[in-house]
C-alpha cells in the first residue's frame, strides 16, 4: 500500500512531513494491532464456539428432550382427558340409558299392573257367574228331583189305594188269616217309606171343604153337618213337602 506523506505547513511557516510520516507510521500500527486484535478475536471466538459447540448441542437435546417429554406428557394428558371425556360420555349414555331403562320398566309394570287388575276383574266376573250358575243349576236341580220325585209318588198312589181297597174288601172272618196280615204288613211299610220321603195323606172327612186340596164330585143334603162340610171321601188325597201330589176326592154337605 503506498505511503501518502502530507505536508503541512505550521505557525511558524515550515512543514509537518515529519509529523506527517510520524502519524502515518502510528496510523500504521494502529491498523496492524486492530488486525491483530481482530484475528485474535476471531480465533478467541472460534475457541469459544467450539468450546460452546457440545454445550449448545445438549442444551437443544435437553430442550428437544424437554419438549419431547412435554409433548409426551402432553399426549399423555390429552389421553387422559379423552379417557375422562369417554368415561364422562359413557357414564352420560350409561345414565340415559338407565333413565329409559326405568322408564320402560315403570311403562311394562304400569301395564302389567293394568292387566292384572283387568284379569282380576274378569276373574271376579267369573266366579259371580259361576256362583250364580251354581245357584241356578242347584234350584234347577232340586226342581227336576222335585218333579222327579212326584211323578213316581204319584205313580205309587195308585198301588196304595189298590191296598186299602183290597184290605177293605177281606171278609172278618178273614182279617185274620197270614195272607191278610202279610198285606197289610206291606202296606203300612209303603206308607210309613211315604212318609219318610214328605208324603202326607189329607185330612178331608169331618173338616171345611177347601178348593185347594179337596175335590168335591158329589153335595148332599145333610142336616147334622155345617154348610161346605166334607161328609165322604173316595179318594184319599197326598202333599209332598206342603205341595199337593193329588187332591182328595170328595162329598161335600149343603
């Protein structure tokens, strides 16, 4: 690099070169030493840099590892957080589920309850008409042995008065006779088996004629008996349990 020398002129009218060379030179060396300097620096900063170098490298490790563990421990809350947000969810559709639930339960007890109640009436229903049916059927019943009963009474009647007309018939000589007493055996067993059942003869000689059990087929004029009177029977009348089987058949005085 060339030496530029300025000359100056001083005070006193003579030149500054040499001050002019002088500066130039420490000019010079300041330069040199601000190389120096700067060099030093640089291979001072190098020296740093590559003594800062590893540090700076972990440091960005620990940092990536820092943040990587943050991170981790981030994935590891939001994991948390959507497992709570499931669980949350879930015990969410688990109540709703159990609230529908209860309300269909309530929905089929109400309607159990409703169908029980209508199979109780229905039940009660029944049994009224079956008890009413049993009634019915037992008046029927006794109606029918009733009817039953009075037709065959009324069929053996005929026999009882062939009875007392053959009994009346025997001669006295002849009441004594075992044939006679076996008949007459035979008929007082069919009436006291009358008897038994209900069947009780009517009381007509000597008492009121009564249009409800006495028949009148002949009138006689007769002093000595009151007014509608009965004076005869001809036919012997029967009642079975109070109900007339058979009138009496009879003559009634005027």
């Amino acid at each position: 690099m060339p030496c530029i020398i300025k000359r100056h002129r001083t005070a006193d009218g003579g030149t500054d070169a040499g001050n002019g060379v002088k500066l130039n030179m420490e000019n010079q060396d300041n330069r040199n030493r601000e190389e120096e300097l700067d060099a030093a620096s640089g291979a001072k900063a190098a020296e740093t840099d590559e003594a800062v170098e590893i540090p700076v490298e972990d440091g960005n490790l620990e940092e990536e590892e820092n943040s990587g563990s943050v991170s981790e421990d981030n994935k590891e809350t939001d994991q948390a957080a959507q497992e709570e947000n499931a669980e949350d969810a879930e015990d969410s559709g688990s109540a709703k589920e159990g609230f529908f639930r209860k309300k269909k339960k309530d929905k089929k007890e109400e309607a159990m309850k409703t169908k029980i109640d209508e199979l109780e009436d229905r039940v009660k229903r029944q049994m009224a008409e079956f008890e009413n049916f049993r009634r019915r059927t037992d008046k029927e019943k006794a109606a029918m042995f009733e009817t039953g009963a009075r037709s065959v009474i009324e069929k053996i009647l005929p026999v009882v008065d062939n009875f007392e007309r053959g009994l009346a018939a025997v001669p006295e000589e002849e009441k004594g006779s075992a044939f006679v007493e076996g008949m007459n055996k035979v008929y007082k067993q069919l009436l006291t088996e009358l008897d038994n059942m209900g069947v009780k003869p009517i009381e007509a000689v000597g008492q009121e004629f009564d249009p409800n059990f006495h028949n009148a087929v002949m009138h006689v004029e007769n002093e000595n008996l009151g007014e509608n009177i009965v004076a005869e029977e001809f036919q012997k009348g029967y009642t079975y349990h109070d109900t007339v089987v058979r009138h009496s058949m009879v003559k009634v005085a005027n």
